[in-house]
C-alpha cells in the first residue's frame, strides 16, 4: 500500500548559537544523555530564557530533536528533585456542543462545589493543600503562560488556594450549529493527584459539567480527560481537540451518504506540516468533507496517523493514501 510521509519541513539552518538545539543534538546522537540537556534548560528557566528555548522548539532540525527538547523541557518545569513544591495540573475538557441558535455556554464551574467533588471522591488527599479552579480556561491563554513562569510557580506557590499568580478568566463558548471546543480547569496541589479515583469518578465528573453547562436550546456532550501537567496542557489539550473534532465531522459524512444509499470512501494526504481527510461519496463528489490536523514540531507523526486509521477501520470505510 501507498504511504505517507510526515509533513512538516524541517531545515538544517538552525541557529548554531542555540545552546538548546546543539544539545539536542548530542542526545540524539549518543553523545549525552538526556538529563545533561534538562539541566541546560533549567538554567535557562532560572534566567527567564524563555526566548531561548521557544526558537529551539520551532527551529529544531528535526521531529527527533524538537521532541527530545520537549521531553526535556516538561522533566525541567515538573521534577520534584528540581526544588519543586507543588504540582501545578490541568484537565483538557473537550465540549461537543451544537445548538439551531446562536448561544453561549457560561465560563465557569461552581468552584466550591468543584473541589468539594475532588475531595469528596478522594481526587485531592484529605489533607493535601490542594486547589482546583472553576474557570474554564481558554487553550490560547494557556498558551501565553511562560515555561520560566511555571518554572518559578512550582517551586514558590506558598498557598495552593492562591492558584496562579496571574490573571487568567474563563472564557464563554459561542455556539452556532455544531462544533468542538476545548477548555481547561486548573489546579495546585502539594501532593500526587489520586488519578485511580479520578478515572472511577470519570462519569459522575462527565454528568456534573454537564448539568452546570446544559441549556434548553444546547446538545452538549462533555468529555474530561484525565488531569496533565500545566506545562504540556496545550499541546495534549490540542491534540484532544482535533482528534475529537475529526470524529464527530467523520462520523457526520459518512452517516449523510449513507443515508443517500451511497458509498463514502477516504484518502488521507499530507504536505505542509498539515494532514488532510477527505470523506466523499464514490456517487457524488460534491457530497465530502475535508478534516485538517495541524501538527506541530514536535508531534509525534506515526501516532497521529495510526489514530486516523483505526478511526477509518473502526467504521468501516475504504481508505487509501493520496499524494
């Protein structure tokens, strides 16, 4: 079978000045190992370099090493023999939402009663300094926050019910026929977050957003992932997003020429850092949808493509690689 290959453009001119990036270098190649690179880093944080390592991520001159940087990176922001004190934990929220009317979905939980749940279901140790907000945090604003902040956070939080020492406001969802979104919930605590019963507690988390969120005019179907680090929030919030938002378009075309008695097929492309699924009806090609995933440097590329297929053979509709 026709394949396809990752396609993002990496370049081999990348700034021979970048610390980061030379380093990276040496790991991938045997030289170093990993934690010499982590510590590269952690310098940089503690001098709010941020610049520094922003330029090696989106200039590293291949998918290997911009992953070896990120990798390297979140181990920096998190470890607790790095001095840190708190964790400091996102939950990617993805809302599937549709409504015949232009509405919006509120931009908050209940607070209170947001961490009377995780305590109550033993989310939060009972006597942990833990603290988990009802904002619901748009993934552009996470984006904005530094690593050297993070960095800076975990280690000097004096009080988990203090939360982020920024400002950060939750952000509505406006609603026009169907879409998918993503928010995320932010906490602190000082100790390990109790995913075993978070998982247990999944549905009753799933039906308790729902209830605060529904309105008469809205279909809303809530999904919570499991909790994150703040550091990878976006990039695994992201990848949320669209891996769901290609679910729910796949799911819609196929179901629509189906319902014509006509045959959907797929053919999946990639080229300019982006991979593209085109459902269309072998009958009528007018009646298709395109589905776009975006990637960034350091996605890993064969892991997307496998989420795509299993996707396609779960249905199951014929699929084949296109140039």
């Amino acid at each position: 079978m026709q394949t396809i290959s990752d396609p993002r453009q990496y370049s081999l001119s990348y700034p021979n000045s970048n610390i980061v990036i030379n380093k990276a270098l040496n790991v991938a190649n045997g030289q170093i190992n990993i934690n010499d690179l982590e510590q590269i880093i952690i310098k940089l944080l503690q001098q709010e370099n941020d610049a520094t390592i922003n330029i090696a991520l989106n200039l590293a001159p291949s998918a290997l090493t911009s992953q070896l940087i990120w990798q390297a990176l979140t181990k920096a922001i998190n470890c607790n023999i790095n001095g840190a004190t708190v964790t400091i934990f996102a939950i990617p929220i993805i809302l599937v939402a549709g409504s015949k009317i232009r509405t919006n979905l509120k931009a908050q939980l209940n607070t209170d009663e947001l961490n009377q749940f995780f305590f109550d279901n033993q989310i939060f140790s009972m006597n942990s300094d833990s603290f988990i907000s009802g904002k619901l945090i748009n993934q552009l604003d996470i984006a904005k926050i530094k690593p050297s902040q993070l960095y800076y956070w975990t280690r000097n939080l004096p009080n988990a019910k203090l939360w982020l020492p920024i400002e950060l406001l939750g952000s509505e969802i406006e609603i026009l026929n169907e879409g998918v979104f993503l928010r995320f919930l932010i906490g602190v605590t000082n100790t390990e977050l109790n995913l075993a019963k978070y998982n247990e507690n999944s549905i009753n988390f799933m039906q308790k957003i729902n209830k605060e969120l529904k309105k008469d005019e809205v279909t809303l179907f809530p999904i919570p992932f499991a909790p994150v680090k703040l550091s990878q929030a976006y990039a695994i919030g992201d990848n949320y997003r669209k891996e769901i938002a290609i679910q729910v378009a796949v799911s819609n075309i196929v179901r629509k020429i189906r319902e014509n008695n006509q045959t959907p097929k797929a053919m999946i492309s990639a080229a300019n850092g982006i991979i593209k699924l085109t459902i269309i009806s072998t009958e009528d090609s007018n009646l298709k949808e395109i589905s776009l995933w975006h990637m960034n440097q350091f996605d890993d590329f064969e892991s997307i493509l496998e989420k795509i297929t299993s996707l396609l053979q779960d249905i199951p509709i014929e699929w084949s690689y296109t140039n």
